[in-house]
C-alpha cells in the first residue's frame, strides 16, 4: 500500500470516527510527505486535488468506520472498478479497522493530541481538529528507571 494510499484510508476513517488525534497526526504526514496544506484541508473537508479512485477509496474507509456492517459486495466491486486488486481492498479495509481500534483507544484514555500540532498553520490546524482539544501542555518525558 503506497503511503499516500495508506494516509488517505486513515484520514477518512479518522474523520469519520472524530479523531483530532488521528487527524492532526495523518494530515500532517500527507501535508509534509504527498500534498500541501490547502489540499489536505480541502480533502479534510471532503474535496481536494483527488482522482475518483481515491475519492472511492476514501468512501470505503469511511463506511468502514461508521459501521463496517454495512459494507456491501457493491462497496468492495466498486473499489475492483476503479482498479484496485483484492490484497489493496484488504490493505485498505485492513487500515481503516486499525484506524478505528487505535483512535477509540486514544479517545478512551482520554488521550488529547500533542501540543505539537499548535504549531500547524491554524487553517489546517483547525479542520483537522474533529474531536478532543489539541493538548496545551508539551509532553512531559518520561526517564527509564534505574535498576
């Protein structure tokens, strides 16, 4: 799965499931590694610079985190119209289930996203943020024990 592929999945499960953590983090892999600000705005707001394959792509993930039961044959044999073999089906839905278990995990341990992402240019900070508040406090490091 090419790693634009893979952000875009996460991206739209991530939305789909208003995880800001999810959001922030993978938007910012897309802006700093495939697209710009702007587009991943547009594509965080549902538009974008994206082929139709893409946008399909993006669908299915999306399905898959509001309720993965009412994923059809039709769902999987439109993502085979737009070229996509079964192990890049599989990648894809296999992505968005992760996506869904590790965004539910952050938001049930209350987990905010990195104060970090306030460094983000406030367009893009702001559409990426869907959930929780982006944390106001740095990250606190944590030293090993000694033994």
């Amino acid at each position: 799965m090419s790693l634009r592929a893979y952000e875009l999945a996460t991206l739209a499960a991530a939305r789909a499931l208003r995880s800001s953590y999810c959001m922030l983090a993978h938007g910012t892999v897309l802006a700093e590694k495939e697209l710009d600000e702007p587009s991943v705005a547009d594509i965080a707001r549902g538009g974008g610079p994206l082929e139709p394959r893409e946008r399909a792509l993006m669908a299915f993930s999306d399905k898959i985190a509001r309720n993965a039961l009412d994923v059809s044959a039709e769902d999987v044999e439109a993502l085979r119209s737009h070229g996509y073999r079964d192990e890049e089906i599989f990648d894809i839905a296999s992505a968005s289930a992760a996506r869904c278990f590790f965004s539910k995990l952050l938001d049930a341990v209350g987990a905010e996203p990195d104060a970090g992402f306030l460094e983000l240019s406030s367009p893009l900070r702001a559409v990426l943020t869907v959930g929780r508040p982006i944390s106001r406090e740095p990250m606190e490091r944590v030293e090993p024990e000694e033994d």
